[in-house]
C-alpha cells in the first residue's frame, strides 16, 4: 500500500530541474521529511549502464523504438526495485524525470505512436502516477544560452525542431491533466521558483 508520495520534475534540457530538485531537497531537510531522490534514465546500477547507452553520441544510428524500449527498461528497473518500496515506506519520493519524458521526447519528439506509448509507460511504472508533475518551461532561445558550449550527448544534440516539438508536447500534456501537472516559468529566480515549488509540496502532504 501507498503511503509516501512521489513528485516528478521534467523539462527541456536546461530547464533548471536539477537547481530546483536542490532546493527542494534542502526544504525536505530542513522540514525533517525523509526522501528518497532517483533520476531518469538511470537510479540504478543496471539503469545508470542504459543510460550510458542512451546518451552516448556514438550511438548515432540508434532506432526510435529502440530508444523507446531502452527508456522503458531502465524505468522498470527503477520503478520496481526502488520507487514503489521508497513509496510503500512513505518517503517523498523526488524523479529527475519520469515517464512523462519518454511522450514528451519519443512520443511528441520521434513521432512515435502516442497511444503505444501510453500503453508501455503503463508497463514500464507498474501503473504508478506522480502525484504532482513539475514542467519547467523554457523557450529555445533561452535554452540555447544555458546549454552554451556544453559538450552535448546524444540527446541533446538533436535538432532544434525536435526540442520545439518536445516542449510542446510537455506543454500540451499539462493542459490535458491540470490536476497532476503544474507548469512554471523556467525565467524565474530559482528563489522564487522554489518558495512556489514547497507551497505545493506542502499542501499535497498535508492532504495525504
Ligand atoms: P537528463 O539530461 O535530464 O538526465 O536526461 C537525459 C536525456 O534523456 C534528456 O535529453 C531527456 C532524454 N529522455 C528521453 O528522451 N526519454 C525519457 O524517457 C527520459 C527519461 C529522458
């Protein structure tokens, strides 16, 4: 049974998500509320060798779907090994990304069929939902400026068409489900950024 709750951070590259995940931490802390903190892809030893597969920009003739499944399987892994027992302990529990990544970038970004992809995101998280979704939103341009000369992974080097239909699809995704998702303007002070962050947290615990 359910006892913790699990909060989910996602974005665009240089969206701010690791600042924020920071902060949020040391409020965690600073409340005496125990954490559990995973990223995506990766959070495991298995999970961390895919992401090396995943990122890797040699791995340039990697198919769509390949992908896909590689995201997937690191997801299980996770999930199963370390998110629901996290979760059954009743920590907060904090994801570097989640599932709504893999139909923000291999559904709305490869163009990858989104109702299959619904179905193995069901697979890959033994149907477990975030209790809240953070999207911090940044536009390309700003995105461009922070990424700067970062030695870019596999990823990260797609086209700018392809991160424009990302960040749509996590825009559009939030305006289907409001009650889950919670957008913030990624141009905010991180301070201010973080106070709204807690105000959230701090009611979803209050009311679990
Ligand atoms: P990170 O840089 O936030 O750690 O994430 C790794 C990259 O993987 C990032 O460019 C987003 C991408 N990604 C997907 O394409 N699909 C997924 O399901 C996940 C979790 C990440």
């Amino acid at each position: 049974m359910k006892k913790g709750i699990l909060i989910t951070f996602e974005g665009i590259d240089g969206s701010g998500k690791t600042t924020q995940i920071n902060a949020l931490i040391q409020r965690l802390q600073e409340a005496g509320m125990s954490y559990r903190l995973f990223r995506e892809p990766g959070g495991t030893e298995i999970g961390e060798k895919i992401r090396d597969i995943l990122l890797d920009k040699k791995n340039e003739n990697m198919l769509n779907v390949t992908e896909l499944l590689l995201y997937s399987a690191s997801r299980y892994q996770l999930t199963v090994s370390e998110i629901i027992p996290a979760l059954e302990a009743g920590n907060v529990v904090i994801c570097d990304r989640f599932y709504d990544s893999t139909t923000a970038y291999q559904g709305y970004g490869r163009g990858i069929d989104l109702e299959f992809i619904y179905r193995l995101n069901d697979i890959a998280t033994n149907s477990v939902t975030p209790d809240k979704t953070f999207i911090l939103d940044i536009d390309l341009e700003e995105r461009r400026k922070r990424l700067g000369k970062k030695n870019l992974d596999r990823l990260e080097r797609e086209t700018l068409e392809f991160h424009r239909k990302v960040r749509m699809g996590f825009l559009e995704m939030a305006e289907q489900n409001p009650e889950r998702f919670v957008v913030l303007d990624g141009n905010q002070a991180p301070d201010e950024l973080s106070k709204k962050i807690w105000n959230v947290i701090k009611i979803l615990k209050e009311i679990s």
